[in-house]
C-alpha cells in the first residue's frame, strides 16, 4: 500500500469529520462507506461499542484504525477513494457535486427535484449527488474517469442532463464497476425513456427517476434542504 495515499485519505477523512456541522453523523458515513461495522470497529480499538459514540477526542485514532482495517483486507477501499483524491475532470463535465453528513432517503429525493419514478425502490438512502453532463461524459471520460463523477461514495445519486432517452448513461454505468444507488435522467418525461433503461437498472439494482425541473431550480433545492 502506497504510504503517500493512506496519508493523504485519512487526512480527507479526519478533516471533513472535524469540520462537519455533525462529526458524529459524518464518523459513522465513512464507517460505513468502508462496510466496517460498529463492532468491528470498536473490538479493533479495544473499547466497547458506546465508545465508538464518543469520538471527540479520538477522531484520527477511530481514522486511522478504519484504514488499518481496510489494510488488513487487502486495501480495497483505500484504492477504491484515494483514486479520487486530486482526480482532474474534463471541463463542463460535472455541473455540481455535493456529500451530505446525514443520509436522506431516495423518496425525500425524489420530491425534491420534482422527480418521476421510473424503477426500484425509494426507501433507500443516499448521500449526496453529482450533476453531469451526459454528453460529454460519455465522449470525454475513460472508464477509470467515469468512475470518479461518484465523488466519495457510491451510494448517491447520478443526475444526468443532456438526455434524449436515457440509454447512453445507463450503458456507461453498465460497463464501469461502481454503480450508483439512484440515476435521474434530467430533461425527460417518463415516457420517453428508452424501454432497455429499467431492464439495465433492474440488473444493478439501481431506482431510475425522471424530472423536468429546471436543473438550476434542483441545485438551489439540494443545496439549501435541511435535511
């Protein structure tokens, strides 16, 4: 494991937590991010689990041991998000990205931006969305680009505008191993969706929507909910 991107993610981890307006919340998401549970997590530490729940103190220490850990199973996580780290996008590529501390449930999501469901189940959650652009996403981005537009987590939403059915970006994702947890296809009724999109997102079990909701009017949205 390259001693410089263990460094670099845990000093990504251990800022946004302690700048986070809730670190508790923001703890827990890269805990789970990494598929690290409460308990292993505080056997690790060698301190019970209610422990874990106090972590003022002991931020870069809980930091440290979730990377130690990931170590421990072969680095997959770390490679997976120190990848991102610096990761340079063609320009006009994302409109927007934003990572929430708390999750919100794909159902809050989809009111939000006015959405339209098309398939897959709504009481999943997420945390956070990236807008792109569509085409020139697919014309300009490898596949090891492609997987960046994820930000810091895979569980968030992938709103792509410039759409004219909604098959292109779901054959990008088809073919990438990251895939997201909801797809918004921007621009578009229901009805104009291509018929393979909910058979695609069926097979990755992602929940597809559609809005038609000016994308400025969304960004202000996400940007400004409490949630």
């Amino acid at each position: 494991m390259e001693p410089g991107l263990r460094h670099r993610l845990a000093e990504k981890m251990a800022g946004e937590i302690t700048l986070s307006d809730s670190p508790g919340k923001t703890l827990k998401k890269w805990r789970m991010s990494f598929d690290i549970s409460q308990g292993h997590l505080s056997e690790f530490l060698g301190v019970s689990p209610s422990v874990i729940s106090d972590y003022e103190s002991g931020i870069g220490r809980i930091v440290d041991s979730i990377l130690a850990i990931d170590e421990e199973r072969g680095g997959r996580y770390i490679q997976k998000f120190a990848s991102l780290l610096f990761a340079e996008m063609g320009e006009g590529v994302i409109y927007d990205l934003h990572d929430y501390s708390s999750p919100i449930t794909l159902e809050t999501f989809c009111k939000v931006i006015g959405g339209e469901l098309l398939t897959g189940p709504v009481d999943l959650t997420i945390y956070g969305y990236t807008i792109i652009d569509s085409i020139r996403a697919i014309m300009n981005l490898s596949s090891n680009e492609f997987n960046r537009i994820y930000g810091w987590s895979t569980e968030r939403a992938l709103i792509f505008t410039g759409v004219s059915n909604g098959k292109s970006p779901m054959v990008a994702i088809r073919v990438t191993p990251f895939k997201p947890r909801c797809v918004v296809l921007h621009g578009i009724s229901a009805e104009q969706v291509h018929p393979i999109v909910p058979k695609m997102a069926e097979k990755d079990h992602i929940t597809v929507m559609c809005t038609e909701k000016d994308i400025e009017e969304i960004v202000e949205n996400l940007r400004d909910e409490k949630w």
